[in-house]
C-alpha cells in the first residue's frame, strides 16, 4: 500500500514537473513581451508616441535629437520587398524542381546540400557578401560605392531561400498522388501537370513558406548589417544606401547608455519586430494548419 | 512541338535555378576554404590576438565559442527535452495545449536581435548578470528551445505507440514506460535535433552581441560571469569595424574557416547520428 502511494507520487510529480517545463515557453514569450514592453513603454511616456512617426532617425544631434523609424522601417521595407522578389523564382523554382522533376538520386544529393546552406552563419554570408557582392553589384551598376538595398537584398534572399525551398518542397510533395495520376491519365503533359495542378494544389504551402522565408528576412541582421550602407534614408531606390531596424539595434546597442532615450527608442525598434514577424508567422501558421499542412 | 518546346525551355530554367544556388553554395564555400587554409595554423588556433586581433591567434573567441555552446545546451536540453516528453506523451488536445504550442511558434519566429534585446533587458540589466557567459547561455538557450522542442517531439513520435501500449498492458507506470520503453529508443534523436540547435547558436552574432561579446579580450574567462570574445563577432569585427580591414584578409578568411568547420562539423555529426538511428531502428 505504502509502495504504491509512492509510485503515484512519482507519477505526479514527473507530470507536473514536465508540464512545468513545457510552460517555460509561454514565460519566455511573456517575458519577452514584457520586456522589450517595459522599456519601450518608457519611451511612449517620455517623448510620446508621436516622436516614432518622426520622418528622421537621429539618435545623436547636438540640436535636436529625433527618433522617427520611419527611415529604418522604409530600409526593412525595401529590403526585405526585393529579397522576396528575388526569393520567390528561386525558392519555388528549385522546390518545384527538387519535388517533382529531379530523378530521386539527384533529389537525395541537391537536398542536403541545399541544407548546408541554412547552417551557414549569418556574419559568413555577410563576409562573402562584403567582399563578392557588394563589388559585384558596384561594377556591374556602374555605382560609386555597393554597399546598398540591393546588396542587402541579394544575400537575405539567399539566406531565406533554404527556408522557403524545404517548406514549399515538403507542401509539393504531400499533393495527393492521385492528382498526378488523373491528370496524366487526362492526357496531360508532365509540365502542365506539375503547373496546373499540383503547384496549384500545392499554393497555400508555398505561400506560407514564402511568408517564413520573409519571416527571416526581416529579422536578419548581421548580414544586412555589413552590406546596406547604413545610413537611415527614407528611399525606395535599391541602389542607395539604407539601415534597417535590425541593424540599428545591433549597431547602436553597444553605445547608448542604460536608459536614456535612445536606449528606450531602440526598444521601441524591437517592439515593431517583433510584432511584424508575430503576424508574418501567425497568418503563415493558420494557412498551414487550415489546409492540414502540418499535423 | 511548339508546346514541348516550351516544357523544354522551363525544365532548364528550373533546373538551372537549382544549379545556380548549389553554385553559389559551393562557391562560398570553396572560397572561404581556400583563402582561409593558408592562414589557419597552429599559432592561429591557440595564440592571444594581438594589434586588435590584426596579427597573432584567436584562440579567446574559439574558447569563447565553445563555453557559449556548453552553456547553452546544459539550459536548454534538459528543458526542451522535458518539454517535448510533455507534449508528446502527455499533453491531451485542450487549451493549454494550444497556448503551449502558440508559444513555441512565436519563439521559433522572433528575429534573432530581439533575443537579444530580451536578455540584455532581462539577463544582463534586470538580473544584474551583467554583460557575461551566463546571460549569452541564457539567452541563446531561450533562442534554441523551439528548434529542440520540435526535433524531440518528432523522435519521440517515430517511437511506435505499441511499444507503449505492450509496456502498459504489463502494468507498467505511464513514466515507467516512457523512462524505460520511449526514451532509450528517442533518445539519440533527441540528441541530433539538440545538437542542430547548438550549431544554430554557434554562428549566431547578433544576440552574442548584445549579451556577452566582447570587442577585445586577450584572455581566456575565468568563470561565468566573464565576459568573451567569439568568433561570429570576432570576424563581424575583422570584417568591418577594423582599421586595416583590407589588410588582413587571411586572417578574416582564418576566422570564417574555423567557424564554417565549427558550425558544419556539428551539422554533419548530426547528420551522421540521424542515419545511424535510421539504420538501427526500422519499426
């Protein structure tokens, strides 16, 4: 009797103890929430909330400093627009490729290999991307000086590409067989099977991978950091220099002091990340789980 | 025939799409390797930077990396593995479920700089662990949890349930059967997606660099509370915020190279682990 009450015991203990730490999660989400909250609420009550919709970025003036993100949320905006357009073709061309035309040896070698490439350290990119890209795109432009959008949008669109072609592959491949199979039994050619009905079928996967890989653009740092020029202009030409929100924390963190304005604004910078990538995720994960993408 | 033409014409614009970023893949890679061999030697592995890291090792940032890494997997295996037993062997459908779950897709999306905010607010100011080992491990470790929590959860699922259900039927204990009939077949599983996730944190700059990093630090860290060098932030400052940036590529290259071989060595023992397991349980 006494043995068994121990057991139970046990077995209480074991389950609340695992309950407590899958909640872990949901403490970090809140305290993440919390925290960037705390500081960036601060700034709301001391210079306002209208100080954000300022139209310049600059934290240090000797006349007067201002914290508009419009300039930074311009950079992300334009960055992160043309790393999806180069994104998508090559993204959803090779998932396609790799799903449906490759033969299954070449399949089982471009998929790990195009694997190696998510595993790659942002600040390598953005090393490669300083010293390839950023010459690339002065010269092949004619510009005085590379570092620019463009460059910043060529190496995010290569770091979300890994992203984006194993989700879409993935939502390729779990089309119904049969969808092929009628279609080809209709007579139609491999192409326009592949085009018209299982990519068709296959869209809401695409388009949420497409939307995760714009996930981790946005929220991509080191690599924009070192190519974009940084200099916070409101432009939507990709050949100028831009800062984007993520770099600015990253560049300016390291010397503000605890708690003055900056400080506080910067948080504020983090705030709006975060709930962009928030909603980029949320909508992706509904479409996923309302077309039974994921379990 | 026009029809097949065009098929014809948009297989190769596919396949070159494919080719072309496996180019690009190989060709950062065969660069970083290339220039970076002729700089790595033994003096560069296990020497003090000296000049501002311009001449001499980086053995610092290596030690660095490596305590990031330790302290980061001790957080966070036991925690997400715990998590994931959870979700996988007891959770039942409900609301807290959900809201669990909400929770770790929203993690696994926050951009890597809000990590960072987050524990330079928490950790570094907050606790008052100051700029040190403990709150990059901390903060890494929150980073990583999701990547862990999921790769647990489908090792834990590959188990078949009637494992679980003969264990049960002999009178076996719900934790009974999972510590002795569920865990010692998930295990190594669990390990590879933990192991992924800490090569994740290894290339990771931007929260290293609001928690721990150090510019420049010739010296290796006494304890937790010290802070490091590391070799992502390490080479982001070779790379940029140095004077003589283009004078001392090789040992930018030096850098790169021994971070790649850091971060896909672990991938590849990953990997290597992961087709083990394939071959030795086929249900």
């Amino acid at each position: 009797m006494q043995n068994w009450r121990k057991i139970l015991f046990k077995e209480k203990a074991v389950k609340y103890t695992l309950a407590a730490a899958a909640s872990m999660s949901i403490l970090i989400v809140l305290l993440i929430f919390t925290f960037l909250g705390k500081e960036a609420f601060g700034f709301l009550y001391e210079p306002g909330l209208k100080e954000l919709f300022h139209t310049r970025w600059m934290p240090v003036s000797s006349q007067r400093e201002s914290f508009g993100l419009v300039p930074l949320i311009c950079g992300s905006l334009l960055v992160t627009t043309m790393a999806t357009i180069i994104m998508i073709p090559f993204g959803v061309g090779a998932s396609v490729y790799i799903a449906e035309l490759a033969k299954p040896r070449e399949r089982e070698t471009l998929k790990p290999f195009i694997e190696i490439l998510a595993c790659i350290p942002s600040v390598v990119i953005g090393f490669f991307g300083l010293l390839i890209i950023v010459p690339m795109v002065k010269k092949v432009f004619g510009l005085q000086s590379g570092y620019n959008a463009l460059s910043g949008a060529i190496l995010l669109a290569l770091m979300a590409i890994p992203t984006v072609i194993s989700i879409s592959e993935d939502a390729i491949r779990s089309v119904p067989k049969d969808y092929k199979s009628a279609s080809l039994a209709l007579g139609a050619s491999k192409m326009q099977t592949v085009w018209r009905v299982i990519v068709p079928a296959a869209l809401p996967g695409i388009i949420t991978a497409v939307m995760l890989g714009i996930g981790r653009v946005i929220g991509e740092t080191m690599a924009v950091m070192m190519v974009t020029g940084n200099s916070a202009l409101i432009t939507g030409n990709p050949t100028e220099s831009v800062r984007t929100m993520t770099a600015t924390i990253a560049a300016e963190m390291g010397e503000v002091p605890f708690g003055s304005t900056h400080y506080k604004a910067l948080f504020c910078v983090g705030i709006v990340l975060l709930i962009a990538t928030f909603i980029l995720n949320l909508i992706a994960f509904k479409i996923l789980k309302k077309y039974r993408m994921i379990g | 025939m026009t029809n097949s033409k065009t098929e014809t014409i948009i297989f190769w614009f596919m396949r070159s799409v494919t080719y072309s970023i496996v180019l690009i893949i190989a060709y950062i890679i065969f660069r970083i390797i290339y220039l970076g061999i002729p700089a790595v030697n033994w003096e560069f592995l296990t020497a003090m930077p000296r000049k501002s890291g311009a001449e001499g090792g980086i053995l610092p940032a290596i030690v660095g990396t490596l305590c990031l890494m330790t302290g980061t997997i001790v957080v966070a295996l036991p925690l997400g593995m715990a998590a994931a037993i959870y979700l996988s062997e007891y959770a039942r459908q409900g609301k807290f479920t959900q809201v669990i779950r909400m929770a770790i897709i929203t993690l696994a999306g926050v951009p890597s700089i809000v990590f960072g905010l987050f524990g330079l607010g928490l950790f570094v100011i907050f606790l008052n662990f100051g700029s040190s080992i403990l709150s990059g491990c901390l903060t890494l470790a929150c980073m990583i949890l999701p990547i862990i929590i999921a790769s647990s959860e489908e090792a834990l699922r590959a188990v078949p349930l009637g494992i679980r259900q003969a264990s049960l039927a002999m009178g076996a204990t719900k934790w009974q059967t999972i510590r002795t009939n569920v865990l010692p077949y998930s295990f190594s599983g669990m390990l590879t997606g933990s192991i992924l996730g800490v090569g994740r944190a290894a290339g990771e700059t931007a929260p290293v660099l609001l928690t721990v990093a150090a510019f420049y630090l010739p010296k290796l860290p006494k304890s937790v509370f010290d802070q490091v060098m590391c070799l992502p932030y390490h080479l982001y400052i070779l790379a940029t915020q140095h004077p003589d940036a283009d004078k001392i590529r090789p040992m930018q290259y030096g850098t790169a190279l021994v971070l790649l071989t850091l971060v896909l060595g672990i991938n590849l023992i990953a990997i290597i682990i992961r087709s083990k397991i394939r071959k030795k349980y086929k249900w």
